[in-house]
C-alpha cells in the first residue's frame, strides 16, 4: 500500500479520536481501531515506516498511539 495513504488513513482515525477529552483514551482509541480493522500488513507497514522515519505528516497522536500501544498493534508472526 501507498505509505502516504497509510499515514493519511491514519490520521483520519486520529481526527476522530482526537476529541476524548483524556490523551490516553485517545491513543488507545487509535490502536484499538487499527488493530480491529486494519490487515496485519497495513499495521506492519505503518510500524515499519515509523521505524525508519517515513511517517512525513503522521499526526502526533497517531504517533503517540503507535508507540505506546505497539505490542497490541504488532501482528503475530
């Protein structure tokens, strides 16, 4: 898949959660959602290309769920 489209899809899942008055909430929003509705491989990839830097325009909150919740988002090999 597309990374910039990954990073936009993202963020669009973050704009929606974005408006939990509680941060936490919020982030583990994000993951929850992505973990529900994004293939294994999408999850892979967003993980990979925040690991390599690749992630121009990822929304912080994205961001923050990504890393705090990567456990959850790692698919299982």
């Amino acid at each position: 898949m597309d990374p910039a489209n990954l990073v936009q899809m993202a963020n669009r899942i973050g704009e929606f959660f974005a408006a939990l008055p509680d941060p936490e909430q919020a982030r583990e929003g994000v993951a929850t959602h992505l973990c529900r509705y994004w293939a294994p491989s999408m999850r892979r990839q967003i993980l990979a290309q925040l690991d390599r830097g690749e992630v121009e325009g990822l929304s912080q909150l994205v961001r923050d769920a990504l890393l705090h919740h990567r456990a959850q988002l790692e698919p299982a090999t």
